[in-house]
C-alpha cells in the first residue's frame, strides 16, 4: 500500500510545483494587460505567501481530525478552484481575490505530503519528492511559454494547469481508501510522541538555525522564480514568451539537484548535507555576481562573462 501511496505522492508533487513558477514567467505580459505597475506581481505573490503560512500552521490540527488523504484532496481541489479563478481574472483586486485559496490550499497539500513522507519513508524520498515538485515547476513556466508563443493569451497556462489540478484531486479523492492507517501506524506515531506546540519546537535543539536557514533559502528561490522572466523582458530585451521558456531553467537546475541529494542523502548525514547545500548556494551567487559584470571597453558595451573576460584583457595589458 506504501509504495502505491509513494506513486500518488510523487504524481502530487509535479502538481504542487506546476503553478509556482506560472506567475512569474507570465508576469511580464500580464501586469500591463491588468493595468498596473511591475511591482505588483510582489502582492499578489505576498497573498499567497501568507495564506500558505496559516495553513501550514494549522496543518497538523487538520490533518489529526480529517486525515492526510482528504486534506491533500480537498486543498487540490481549493488550488485547482484558485487556478481556474486566476484564468478568468480581469482585473489586479480579482487576482487578489483568487491568490487567498491559492496560497491555503498550496500551503497544506506541502505540509500534509511532507509530514506523510516524513513518518513513514525514508530521507532519500524526501529529497526525490522534492525533486518531482521541481519537475512540476519546470514545466509550468515552459507551458506558459509555450501558449504565449502561439499567441493566446496568458489565462490559458492557468486554465490548463487548473485542468491538470481537477484531475490529480479527483485521483486523490478515489485513492482515499489507501491513506487509511493501520493499527500498526498509529501506534508507531503514538510512541515518536505527541502534538507539539510551536513555542515547544522553537525551544528544541536546533530549530531557530534551521528556520533561519530556510528561511534564507525560500527567501533566494522565490525571489528568482517571480523576477527571472520580468528580469529578462526589461533588462534584456527578452520577448515575455521566451523568458517565460527559460525561466524554466532555474527549476531545471533545482530539480536536477535534489535528484542527486536523494543519493546523497544514502552515504551522507543531515548535517553533511546542509553545509555541502549552504557551499554550493554560495557559489551560485558568487558565480552569478562575476557573470553581471559590466564594462565600457574602448567605446563599446560588454555585458556578463564577455565583459568579465574583456575586462581580464585589457587590465592585463
């Protein structure tokens, strides 16, 4: 039965990550049809955020009373419901309006699947999880990309993916019988303990460096998943249809990443793993700072690793 619920799990997460990419990569050709600043994708992105917050907090009550089987469904379904809302949107206040059940939907089918995969799988599948909703989020800015390029309008990447939402809840709601515990379950999550509070885990050993750290991480990930694609359209000159494509790419490398954790986390400790993950996000930065580089050069521009280079040449002359 676990490794059934393993598949629908895995299957969930692609659908997790499909929408969390979609308002950045169709931001750029969204904000001027709505009518509003740039700046604005920042509140509707906010909205969500926060409504992802309240219902991770309060997933762990919901998931004792009603069971993670149904909480999983129904918030699908309320994100499948949010998506569908953001397709017939024709104003900023209405967005708005969608981005409430967007974000608490989204915020308990992460905490449900999570705490599940937690309790009864191994570390490996946390990170592969993870790596299908990279999978999903990869895909939701290409098929974006891919509707705005054929020239219909950007409500049509949310109504498919809302398509896509209505049938992984109508998955959910027939595969309920699967999520039931066994006695054996329920007395193995008995003895790991109780339901804690949450002044009780700030004062567990570690917890304020973990949450400060990912916090920093979610911090880093959601700000280039929203700006990457307005990024390119006004600094670059990147057509709104194109950027959406390679806005891809940034879940791309993320997913490829947990790919490869999931065998690292076989030989490796939760401690090995995040220092290795804090070393590498540094010389991500650090590789994306040397890469923005600018010079003017003898009267001419260089941008990027070209600039970098040329900059190289002419102190070395």
């Amino acid at each position: 039965m676990l490794s059934i619920l393993l598949v629908i799990i895995y299957i969930s997460f692609i659908s997790l990550g499909l929408p969390d990419a979609l308002l950045g990569s169709a931001w750029p050709a969204m904000y001027r049809q709505l009518g509003v600043p740039l700046s604005y994708a920042g509140v509707i992105s906010t909205i969500i955020i926060g409504g992802t917050v309240i219902s991770s907090l309060n997933s762990d009550r919901l998931i004792r009373k009603f069971g993670t089987g149904k909480v999983t469904a129904v918030s699908v379904a309320m994100t499948a419901i949010a998506l569908w809302g953001f397709s017939i949107s024709g104003s900023f206040l209405v967005l708005c309006f969608w981005a409430i059940p967007y974000g608490l939907g989204a915020g308990s089918v992460d905490a449900a699947l999570n705490n599940f995969v937690a309790l009864h799988y191994k570390a490996r599948h946390m990170s592969w999880l993870h790596c299908f909703w990279g999978v999903g989020a990869t895909l939701g800015p290409y098929i974006m990309g891919y509707f705005l390029t054929g020239g219909m309008p950007w409500s049509m990447g949310y109504c498919s993916i809302s398509f896509i939402q209505i049938v992984l809840a109508a998955m959910l709601m027939i595969s309920l019988p699967l999520w039931k515990k066994s006695p054996e379950q329920r007395q193995e999550e008995t003895e790991e303990g109780g339901h804690l509070t949450i002044k009780e885990i700030l004062k567990m050993k570690g917890a304020k460096p973990i949450l400060t750290a990912f916090f920093c991480y979610c911090a880093l990930e959601a700000t280039a998943g929203l700006w990457s694609s307005s990024y390119m359209v006004m600094e670059k000159g990147i057509s709104p249809e194109a950027a959406a494509k390679w806005a891809s790419l940034f879940y791309f490398g993320i997913t490829f990443g947990r790919f490869l954790n999931g065998f690292a986390a076989i030989k490796l400790s939760n401690k090995e793993m995040i220092r290795i993950g804090q070393g590498v996000i540094l010389l991500g930065i650090f590789t994306i700072l040397l890469g923005r580089g600018q010079r003017i050069v003898r009267g001419r521009f260089y941008p990027g690793w070209n600039g970098l280079r040329s900059n190289i040449s002419l102190y070395a002359s």
